[in-house]
C-alpha cells in the first residue's frame, strides 16, 4: 500500500491527545496485502515461537496469567478458521519480518512531526496484530507503551481507565511490574465499569492508548483484525525507572509519591535508579574486568 495512513483531520485529534489521553482516530490502511488472513497465517508461520501468543476467546475480563487455558489448536490453523476457534492471536514484534517492519515505519514516520517535540525520539518501535474471534476478551491489562490500536476487520470495544486512578491500578501494582515481579494483567472488579471509557471502533478506525492506562477488549459479532503500533520514548522510559526507583524505596519502608503524569519529567528518581542498577551491576562477582 501507498499513500498516508492519518490524514489531517486524524493528526489533528492525535495532536489533541498526545501524550496522556486518548482519543479516537481515523486511519486508511485498508486492503493491504500484508494484512489479510492468509498473509497473517503465513506470518504466523515465520515468526519465531515466543512472539506468538494465542489463547482461548473465551475469557473473563480479569483473569491471573496463570489460570488461562491453553488453546487446542495450533496458532496458524487457528488463524485460518478464527470466525470459528473461538481464539485470540496475537503476532508479536511483526517488524522481525522486513515487509512488516517497513509497514510499521512508515505508519509510525507519519507521526513525528506530532511525537518528537512533546516525548522526544521514538525509541524502540514494534508493531502486534490481534487475530480474535467473535466475542473474544482480552482480559484487563495494562502496557508500558506509546500505542495506536487500528482496527482493520470487524469490530472491537476497548475499554480504558486513567493511568492516574490509583484505586485501579495501585502504585505497588506499577512498581512491581517494572521489577519484573507482576505480569501486565490486572485485578477487575465489577464496580471498576463505571469508571471507565468505552470506546467502539470499525474497520479505519482507531484509538490513542496512553503509556500505562489500564484496559481491556472485547470483540464484536464478526472476526477481527487490528495492528497496534507501538513505541517508547525518553519520557515513557522515565517513568518506568521512576517507578522502580519507588519499589525499592517502599521495601525500605518507605512511602514514595507516585511518578508524575506528562509533562513533569520523572528525571530525579529515573537518574536515581538507573545510577543504583549501574551499582549493583559493578559488584556483581562477574562484572569485574577480564
């Protein structure tokens, strides 16, 4: 495909939106050989196995990592027959495979002018493709990306919640996700819906998901394709350090304030940490010099 992705009246909303809220967008990556099923399933096919993650459709809105059953099928024949397997792909880091990471920089080259001026460069782009069937959830969650969702085939409704409600996703929760220690799924509770936003997109449709808003997905009546495109930034990057410079201050006992949204800059606590990780690196017995 030729041509832009986001014209005016979507780099327009996105410029409103940048980096801390979301928004709904207008897209024009439509019919693009790359992205039909059968291009999918051979991509499946190509990339390596731990980029690949499929699970069942039928799933709770929260649910712990561990308690997802396994699916049945294998991921390419579950992609072949999606409006049937009653499945969730999703194709991680497609930008493995040059045609799809020449796809990812375009789309994401067409969002500099916007990006690079508010969160500085943008780092460490990678795209993911979700291939569900009808009625598919994928469970509530959060990321530590920049990320656009784009919806190409049926239909899907993302429900977001703000990064800054600490009653949904709890300081300790961020933190210990930043150490390594808990996986990016989170608790829901029933009396969460009400504070959040659902948003229902179509195929050239998409929306805005700031660094770290909890969320989660359900499907519509027909199978569904949608890209994510994803980067990090100096800024996202910071807040991340922030937060494991706060979970290292909370085992001392201590009760640190939460990193600041956009634009406060988080640096104070990032150089902090990063200074101490350099540390501990240096008294590791295996780090002294050869």
């Amino acid at each position: 495909m030729d041509g832009t992705v986001f014209d005016s009246s979507a780099k327009t909303a996105f410029a409103g939106a940048y980096p801390g809220h979301t928004c709904k967008l207008t897209h024009l990556l439509a019919d693009d050989p790359l992205l039909t099923l059968d291009a999918l399933a051979d991509l499946a096919g190509a990339l390596p196995a731990d980029s690949i993650e499929y699970n069942p459709g039928s799933l709770p809105i929260g649910i712990a990592p561990e308690d997802v059953p396994s699916s049945e099928l294998g991921v390419v024949e579950t992609i072949r027959n999606i409006g049937e397997s009653g499945s969730w792909v999703v194709l991680k880091r497609i930008e493995q495979i040059e045609a799809y990471g020449a796809l990812l920089e375009r789309i994401l080259g067409e969002l500099t002018d916007v990006v690079v001026p508010r969160t500085g460069e943008m780092l460490q782009h990678e795209g993911f493709i979700f291939v569900s069937s009808p009625g598919a959830v994928t469970p509530f969650h959060f990321d530590p990306e920049h990320n656009i969702l784009l919806q190409l085939n049926g239909s899907k409704t993302m429900t977001l919640f703000s990064v800054e409600d600490e009653a949904i996703s709890p300081p300790g929760v961020h933190e210990a996700f930043h150490m390594g220690e808990h996986h990016r799924n989170l608790t829901y509770r029933d009396d969460f819906a009400e504070r959040g936003t659902a948003i229902a997109i179509g195929p050239g449709e998409a929306i805005h998901v700031p660094v770290k808003s909890p969320h989660w997905v359900q499907v519509g009546a027909e199978p569904s394709i949608s890209l994510s495109i994803t980067w990090r930034s100096e800024w996202s990057y910071a807040e991340a350090d922030a937060r494991a410079f706060n979970r290292a201050m909370r085992k001392l006992g201590l009760k640190p304030s939460s990193p600041r949204p956009f634009p406060s800059s988080n640096k104070g606590k990032a150089l902090a940490w990063r200074a101490i990780s350099r540390a501990n690196a240096m008294l590791k017995p295996d780090s002294a010099a050869t």
